[in-house]
C-alpha cells in the first residue's frame, strides 16, 4: 500500500504567527494531531505537533503568548504520496516522529501519521471481536 492510499488529504494549515492556543484550538477542533506550518516569508514549510503543544506548556510557557514559529520543526522529512507505507514506517521511527508531511508538486498534498499505517496495516473492527483487556499497571 502507497502513502497516497493512507495519507489524509485534508491539512490543517496554520500561520507562524498563530499561539500555541490558536493553534491547539485548531487541531482539537479537527481531531488532529499536527499541522502544517506556512511562512512564505522565511522557513516555508514546517510542521507544528500537538507534542510541541504539550513540551511548551510543560516548561511553563504562555500559550496565549508563544507563537507556532518558535515551536515548528523547520527540518522536516517529507513523504512522496508514491512512497510505502513502509518507507514511511520507516521514516518515522528513524527520526523519532508521528506524522510526514506529503509533498506534491512543492507543495503539502496531506499529511500520513502513525495512526494512519496502523489503520491500514490492522484488520478491520469487527463488532463481535475480542479486544484484549487492558494490563492492569
């Protein structure tokens, strides 16, 4: 299976100079969890997670105050949608992330996230079938 089969074709993109609440407002309210960053003033494209979300206001910041550019990964891998979903696998856990934004034609064309290759590579829900229980902790 390709990327262009898993990946989601809808992306949430935002401006460097949107908060970090702005920004979480966003991806919440599209069940997301990264969105694409666009400044065609200095970095072009980079990609602001709900990760980054999290370690800002974990260190104390204001999110009401800290803008994405000061949070967006600027060095970003980028898929091809022809790529598979194994290249992208792979992708991810050797840079030690969930989400690579899909460049067509030089632009963003969607975004595949973990939970994308996890959807395609397991078997359907099936009403009837047994969910293991949970380990206790």
């Amino acid at each position: 299976m390709l990327v262009r089969d898993a990946m989601s074709t809808v992306v949430l993109t935002i401006g460097p100079a949107h908060t970090l609440r702005q920004a979480a407002a966003l991806m919440s309210a599209r069940r997301v969890g990264a969105a694409v960053v666009l400044d065609p003033d200095g970095t072009g494209i980079g990609i602001l997670t709900e990760r980054d979300v999290l370690n800002s206001v974990g260190l104390g910041q204001d999110p009401d105050t800290e803008r994405a550019h000061a949070h967006t990964t600027t060095d970003v891998v980028f898929a091809a949608p022809s790529w598979t979903l194994e290249e992208a696998a792979v992708a991810m856990a050797h840079g030690g992330f969930r989400h690579l934004i899909v460049l067509e034609h030089g632009g963003p064309a969607g975004i595949v996230s973990v939970r994308d290759v996890i959807r395609c590579w397991a078997p359907r829900r099936q009403p009837d079938r047994h969910v293991p229980a949970q380990v206790p902790a």
